[in-house]
C-alpha cells in the first residue's frame, strides 16, 4: 500500500499492472470509430520536428475521488497533456474511473484510483508541468491550470503520506 501518484506514463502504468487494457494510439481509435481526431491530447509536430503541450479541461466524474477533493470542482481547467496512449477501460480492475475527457462523443479516461489502496491516484496529465512552465515564467504558461493547482497533486500526496507516517 505504498502511496502512488501517477502522472501521464505512470497511470498508464498503474492500469496495466492493474489488469487494464490500453488504447495504443489515440488517432487510430478514433479513425476506427469513423471519427476524426482533434490532437487533443498531444500537438502535431511544428516546424523544428518538436511536440507542446496542449491544454484541454477534464471532467471530475466521481465527486468522492481522491481527484475530487484535490480539485474541490467538477472540472480540471487546462490540464498539460502531451500523449497518444490512453487506458481503454478499467473493467474487471480494482480501479476506478476519476476524471474524462469528451471528444467528439468518445470519453477518453483522464483519471483512475485504485480502490483497494490508500492513496494510488493516476492522471494522464501532466500537472508538474504546469507548475515548472510558472515557475520558469514560460511565456505559455497563463495556458495553463494555475500554479497552485498543479501543486495541489503533491501536496496530497504529501499529506497523505505526514498523515499515514503519525497514524502507523
């Protein structure tokens, strides 16, 4: 029961060792459904061959979730996301479905928590980088999900941890 926060890569990890299975790419997904994908996600390459972020809201679905009471609100506004692989579902898991994104009438799972676990929390954004582009006082950095907000993920984390450590 070690406490987890997952970020992008690492929800896609905590699914699969969960029993989940993945969309291997997003684009492809949707062309398969008939539907044409946005780069909602992650951006095309530009000019220099290089990808950005791309800042897109996420909807809170379970307002008991750990992601909930980080968020205190029912959406996550201009989440840093920068992936192609998504989790497809969480069916038969001890998971369960946090956050989503809507595109064109597909949800794309955006958040899950393991539901056996203390604190196991993965997003498939990236709120480190919001707090590094404030930080650094990126040019883009308005964008995206405000500083504090991005800190909010680790200072849950964090207090979990302080909490568990003075109860054990």
């Amino acid at each position: 029961d070690i406490p987890v926060l997952g970020l992008c890569r690492g929800m896609q990890m905590l699914a699969v060792v969960s029993g989940c299975d993945m969309i291997q790419d997003l684009g492809q997904y949707f062309g398969q459904r008939g539907k044409v994908y946005n780069n909602l996600h992650r951006s095309l390459r530009n000019e220099d061959g290089k990808r950005h972020y791309v800042p897109h809201n996420v909807v809170v679905t379970d307002h008991e979730s750990m992601l909930y009471n980080i968020v205190l609100g029912d959406t996550v506004y201009n989440v840093p996301s920068w992936h192609h692989q998504v989790v497809g579902s969480v069916d038969g898991a001890k998971l369960k479905i946090a956050g989503v994104t809507s595109t064109d009438g597909i949800d794309i799972i955006e958040a899950i928590e393991r539901t056996d676990k203390g604190f196991a929390l993965g997003v498939q954004y990236h709120p480190e980088e919001a707090v590094r582009k404030h930080l650094a006082g990126d040019s883009d950095a308005q964008d995206f999900m405000p500083l504090c907000e991005g800190v909010n993920y680790f200072r849950a984390l964090v207090n979990f941890c302080k909490n568990k450590l003075n109860t054990d």
